[in-house]
C-alpha cells in the first residue's frame, strides 16, 4: 500500500512501526459549534483509511482529539453567559450526532484538552529542560531557533518564515516565529489550571503532541488532517514532539485537500459557509460520505447541493442494488448452478482486486467507487429471479464486501416506499397536471425520483420502475 507523506512529498510504501498494528492520530474539531462542510472532509477520509486498514487486517489505534480549551470557546460561554465546560460538552454531543450520521466510526480514544493537561504540562517541562522552551512571565513560548529542522514539512525555510512573520510591538517572544506553549490566565474567569509558570491554560499546538506521546507513543505511523493544518499547526507539533522526545515524531503525515463552495472558497464573509448540521435538513449525511469518497482526497472538491442531489440518486442506485439484492435472495430457492451463473461467480473477485487496486494506490476513493457502480451495474444485468439461491447470495457478499469497507449502505432504509403510495402520488400528479399546476406535479416527480422511483408518461398512461 502506498500513501502520499507531506514530509517527502511523494508517494511511500506504508511500513508500519510494528508489524500487524497501526498508531493513527486525527486532528479533531475545536468544540464551540456544529462542525462545517470543511471539517467533514478529513474526518471522513481518515475514517475511510481507518477502514480500509482494519479490512486488510491491522489493528488500528486510532486517536482523535477534541479541543475544549480555546479562545472561541471561552468566547462563546461569555455570549451564551454559561461556562466553558458547559459549550464544549453540548458540541461535542453534537459532533456524535452528526458523525454517526456520515458514518463515521468512533475513535478509539477521543482525549479532551481538559483531561491531558498534566500530560501537556510534562512535555512542556521537557521542552524547558532540553532548552527549548522560556517562560517570560507566566506566559512560556517554544524557542523555533533551537530546533534545526524546523520548516521540513512545509518546505519553508526559518529565514523566509521569520521575514514574513508579523512582529508585534512590543512582544515578549525571542523571535516571532517562537509560539505559544502556555498562556497566562488573563481573567478570573477564564479557566485556567495550576502550572510551574502559574495559572493558565495550554495553547493550541502543544495539545495534540502532547496526547499523541499519552496514547500513541512517541512515534506514530499515520498523522491525519486537512491541508489546511501543515503550517503552521503541524509543523509546531514536530517541533514540540521531536524536540521533547528526541525522536521522530510522524513516519507518514497525511493531508486532504480543501473544498470550494460553488467555485468559490469556504468563507463565512461570503455567506458560503454549510454546517453538516444545516445539510442534514435537506439530505441524508451519507449522500456528503459519497460525495467525498467520489473524488481523491488530495484533490480540491468543489460542493454545491446540485452535486449534492447528482450524488444522491447515485446512492439511490447503489440501494436499489442491495434492496433488490435482498428481495430475490428472500424469494430464490435453491438449485443446481448453471455454467453461465459459474462463470458470473468466478468473474466476482475481479471487482475486489479493482478496488483493492485502487485503495493502495493512496486510498483512491474515486476509483474505488467507480468499482463498486460498475459492480452494481454488472449485478443488475445479471441476477434476477430466475437466478440461483447460491449466485445472489455471493453477489451480495461481495457487493456488500466493498461498500462496507467505504461506509456505505450500512443503513437500513427507513423511508422505503410502499406501491400504494406510489400509485396514490401518481395520481395526485395526474389530478395536478389536469389543473396545470405544473409546479405540484414536477414536484411530486422529483419526489418520487428521490426515492429511487422513476416515473414515465407513455400512451398507455404513466409508468413506473425502480431506478437501476
């Protein structure tokens, strides 16, 4: 299997550290609001990895923090007049809700900020021990000139950092690339924690070092995140960890690519901003899953809900596949193979070593699906009801197989549509178009085709079949 490191900046065969097992660390979302379209990015994607890495047998330990001590937050409980603790708890619930929704499976740990902060304040002393850490009054800043390597994954050299770098007037740092390890606490009422420097709390860099070393190690294989995050948050986190350790931090660091909103970058300024919250109103969250997995993860994507709605009847075909699937497996009876169902049999593994394929070649996501629809296609000319028990039932494994290593079709469908319901829409649509109420009749069609049902006008009246 091969993954694209930032480090080197090409593809590498992935070697874990030990052999069978698998360290992954996730940056996770800042919890003083619903996650954005943004956010959902990595987490699906590194969720697919995770996946993709247990499919093939690895046991994966797999940490995705939540920062619950931030500046936003802290804004948030002044707005709110509660507390921090208070903000951070109600969104984190909430990133549960929406990540079951896209289908992402809990971590293995999800440490908080506010349950590590003993284990930041040891690396920090460690930091300070080696010569890379100062206190300046309270306030104790990482010393960027000590560590050699820094700028090694962003490929930017110290001396263009430190020329582009905005000084302050009169800052307290050595250097202004040197960052924040430990802040002061400002105000009574901000939380804050007891520390050799004092009362305060950590910064943002230093967290996710420090909880990699608690539950990881020192070493880790796979360090996850949006391209976003190389500079300069995980460029501090090497030199946190390496400078503390005395080893390398990160063996592959891995990065997706952003996401544009109609052709145009994300930004709340422009009123283009989507909570999956807000998606959720309008679509199922696994038509969001497909519509990341339909691209490569290092390629910037660009959403908008006319994808969106491209995306869900192609998830509606992928449904109609195993509910059809489903239906003839309960019927079908068994009896002897036919050659040509052998044949049908023994051409299914092909589609596996495809996907396969595909996912070692950098989890291409893209190509992967790709599979699966031509599996689906290839399903649905082949089986019917006069197919044997024995050639359905392997369809389905193996058309399950793959999906299930994407996240996908694992719901149930809850909003299955019954044929006197179709028929009873049919004719209000019927009724409607009588009326001229264009308006209503494409609506109930769109609704229908929403559904998987397709609706065709012909002489002998209006048809219906289930969308293949």
């Amino acid at each position: 299997m091969k993954l694209y490191n930032t480090l080197t900046r090409k593809k590498e065969e992935f070697v874990p550290i030990n052999e069978g097992e698998v360290n992954m660390y996730v940056c996770g979302p800042t919890v003083y609001n619903f996650f954005h379209i943004g956010n959902a990015r990595p987490f699906i994607i590194f969720d697919t990895l995770r996946r993709y890495l247990e499919y093939k047998g690895y046991k994966v330990n797999y940490v995705q923090n939540f920062t619950d001590i931030d500046d936003k937050i802290i804004n948030k409980a002044k707005e709110e007049h509660t507390t921090s603790k208070a903000v951070a708890d109600k969104y984190i619930k909430e990133y549960f809700t929406d990540a079951k929704g896209l289908g992402i499976k809990e971590a293995t740990v999800h440490p908080r900020v506010s349950e590590c902060i003993g284990d930041i304040i040891d690396l920090i002393s460690d930091l300070e021990k080696n010569g890379y850490a100062y206190n300046v009054d309270g306030n104790v800043y990482y010393r960027v000139s000590k560590f050699k390597d820094y700028g090694k994954l962003s490929k930017k050299p110290i001396d263009e950092l430190i020329s582009g770098a905005r000084v302050e007037v009169n800052d307290e740092k050595e250097s202004p690339l040197d960052f924040a390890l430990w802040k002061k606490q400002k105000e009574d009422s901000e939380i804050a924690f007891d520390s050799p420097w004092g009362k305060g709390r950590p910064g943002w860099h230093i967290e996710c070092s420090a909880m990699s070393r608690k539950y990881l190690g020192s070493t880790i294989d796979i360090h996850g995140g949006g391209e976003d995050l190389i500079f300069p948050h995980h460029e501090n986190e090497i030199a946190q960890s390496e400078g503390a350790n005395g080893k390398d931090f990160v063996h592959y660091f891995v990065h997706n690519g952003y996401i544009n909103i109609n052709n145009e970058k994300m930004s709340k300024s422009k009123g283009n901003f989507f909570m999956v919250r807000d998606i959720s109103k309008d679509f199922d969250l696994e038509v969001v899953r497909l519509f990341m997995l339909s691209a490569h993860y290092k390629t910037p994507v660009n959403f908008s809900f006319d994808i969106l709605k491209q995306t869900q009847s192609g998830l509606n075909r992928l449904y109609n596949t195993k509910e059809n699937l489903l239906y003839l497996l309960d019927k079908a009876k068994d009896k002897d193979l036919k050659e040509d169902e052998k044949e049908f049999i023994n051409s299914l593994p092909k589609y596996r070593e495809e996907f396969k394929n595909a996912m070692e070649d950098d989890i291409n996501t893209a190509n992967a699906v790709s599979t699966i629809y031509d599996l689906s296609k290839d399903i649905n000319s082949n089986v019917n009801e006069n197919s044997s028990k024995e050639m359905i039932k392997k369809s389905y494994e193996m058309y399950m197989e793959l999906n299930g290593v994407l996240g996908l079709l694992t719901k149930e469908k809850e909003d299955e549509i019954l044929e006197d319901e179709i028929l009873e829409l049919i004719e209000k649509r019927q009724e409607a178009r009588k009326n001229k109420d264009f308006a209503l009749a494409d609506k109930i069609r769109d609704d229908l085709l929403d559904k998987g049902i397709v609706l065709e006008d012909t002489r002998e009246g209006v048809k219906w079949h289930k969308e293949k």
